[in-house]
C-alpha cells in the first residue's frame, strides 16, 4: 500500500495481471476502486474490518477489476456496498462470465449485487464528493472517477499513452475518442490508471499522443 497523493492509497497486487486498487478513507467509511483480482484478500480483511462500510467503486466490468467484489461481499455482507455504471449492471447481477472476461482467466462470475446504479454527475460518499463521468469505448459502462485533483482512468487511458483494447465485448473505438474528448476538458493533476503506473503527466497531451497513436478517428 503506497500513498499517491494526500489520502489516496494504491495497492499493488502480487498477480501482475490485476488492475490497480486505489483507496480513500472517509469519515467512518472508506471507498475502494476496482479491487481487483483476489490476491489480497488477507490484506483486505486486515485493514477494511475498521470502517463502518465499505463502498465498491468498479471502472468497468472486467474480470481483472471485479474479481474480489463477491468475496468482499460475502465477508463484509451489509457492510459492502457496490457501484457500478448502469449500462453494464445487467452483467454482473447475471454473472455473466463471457462479457466480463471470467472466462479468459479461467473462472466464473457469481453474480453480484449492485447497490446503486451510476450515471454520469456527481456522487457524495460519507461527505467525499466524486464526480462520475461516463466513458465508453473499452466497454459500454466504462467510467472515470474525479477526485479533487486525481482522475481515476480506468483502462481508458494509461499513464504511457495507451488505452485498453476495443476488440473485446462491447468495446467501441468511436466512443472512445468521444471518451477521450470528454476528458479533455477535465482538470487534473494526477493520472490514476487500471493498469501500469500513476502519473503527473499533462492530462492534455498525454491524450495526444493516444490520438495521434491511434491514428484516424474511424
């Protein structure tokens, strides 16, 4: 667990194959972001057991980013509360293991519960305001997450100016350079991606260079 900036945490899981989980104490809660593959479960109960409850902030549906949720689930019960954006909430209360690329690790999704459906505006968390934009392109419900001066990316953007593939279930290369332009427009200082390492990289220009790799828009 690494401090990234003010209160935000970053975990590094063991299987390099996981996103990136990122952490925000609250007041008597505390927000998880993606919390990855299952790894760190041990370190999970350890050092969550304290709050009062623990709020599930999922970027997409990707096996890679939700595979813990159930687990935490069914450990804190009540206590975990899971959010997911509203076009891709239908997967995981199905299970659905194909779209949400279980299957390509071998496993199956049980289905999960979504406690409250995101849309693109502003949420407040035990006092912690966070904006949700919707960004699709990697999958339909794809989002990033605005917190004061850090831009959670999901697998929208990475911090060397890649993005996550569009050849897989509901990816869609319009909607990502639509994506990349909503995003343009944010102010942010700290890029905090799924995958690959945080930077302070120029939010700008770094979406340059992803447009100018990627070459025509269609």
């Amino acid at each position: 667990m690494r401090n990234i900036n003010g209160k935000v945490f970053i975990f590094r899981h063991r299987l390099s194959s996981s996103a990136n989980t990122y952490m925000i104490p609250c007041q008597e809660s505390v927000i998880i972001i993606d919390p990855g593959l299952p790894d760190l479960v041990d370190f999970y109960i350890e050092h969550l057991s304290i709050f009062e409850y623990i709020h599930i902030i999922h970027t997409h549906m990707h096996y890679d980013h939700i595979a813990t949720t159930p687990l935490l689930k069914k450990i804190f019960e009540d206590k975990a509360k899971v959010y997911h954006h509203e076009n891709e909430a239908k997967f995981l209360e199905e299970g659905d293991s194909i779209s949400t690329l279980a299957t390509y690790f071998n496993e199956y999704l049980p289905p999960i519960k979504v406690d409250k459906e995101l849309k693109e505006g502003y949420l407040i968390i035990d006092g912690t305001p966070l904006a949700i934009l919707h960004t699709p392109g990697h999958t339909i419900g794809s989002i990033c997450i605005l917190y004061k001066n850090i831009i959670f990316t999901g697998d929208l953007l990475f911090s060397d100016g890649n993005v996550g593939r569009l050849d897989l279930p509901t990816g869609n290369r319009v909607d990502l350079f639509r994506s990349l332009s909503k995003l343009e427009r944010v102010n942010a200082e700290v890029i905090a991606p799924g995958h690959g390492s945080v930077t302070k990289r120029p939010l700008k220009g770094l979406i340059e260079e992803v447009r100018l790799r990627l070459g025509p828009y269609i």
